[in-house]
C-alpha cells in the first residue's frame, strides 16, 4: 500500500559532478522518480525526466541511491512512498 503522505528528506549528500560532464560544460536538471521504502531508504530509482546528458543523469540516481528519508506513515506505521526528486547540475556550483 503506498501512502499519500510524502516521505521528508533524513540525508541527502549532493552528487558529484561528473568531471568530464563539467569539461564540456554540460548542465541539467533530472527529474528522479524513487520509491522509498518504510525503512527510509530509496529502492527503485527511476529517471522520470533526463537532464538530455548521461553522465548528470547517472550521477544524479548514484547520489539519491546513498540518501536516506523519514519515510511516510500511515495510521502511524511507517510505509512505502514514491516521490519526485529534481536534481540541479550547474558549472557555478
């Protein structure tokens, strides 16, 4: 059972800009659709919209693999959720 409740963000360390993605000067937003478990940790990630460059696409799902959430709860009990989650590469960050 999903829950409509949206899961809040426990730690969430920034990805790393992939070297040769900045060398090309290549910046995007991905837009990651994750399903978080009731233990608050991402289980499928999914590239729901692409940032149009591989290397941020891949290095956005890498980064939200190592996040953890306060997973949603239903009737108190913690549960599974799905969330969106846009991730912004840009050269001056």
């Amino acid at each position: 059972m999903l829950a409509s409740a949206v899961p809040r963000y426990r730690s969430t360390p920034p990805p790393e800009y992939p070297p040769a993605a900045r060398q090309q000067h290549q910046e995007g937003v991905v837009l990651l659709e994750v399903a978080v478990g009731a233990d608050g940790r991402p289980g499928q990630i999914g590239v729901k919209q692409s940032s149009g460059f591989p290397l941020l696409d891949r290095a956005a799902v890498t980064a939200v693999h190592r996040w953890t959430f306060e997973p949603a709860r239903t009737a108190g009990l913690p549960v599974e959720s799905h969330v969106e989650i846009p991730i912004r590469f840009r050269l001056t960050d």
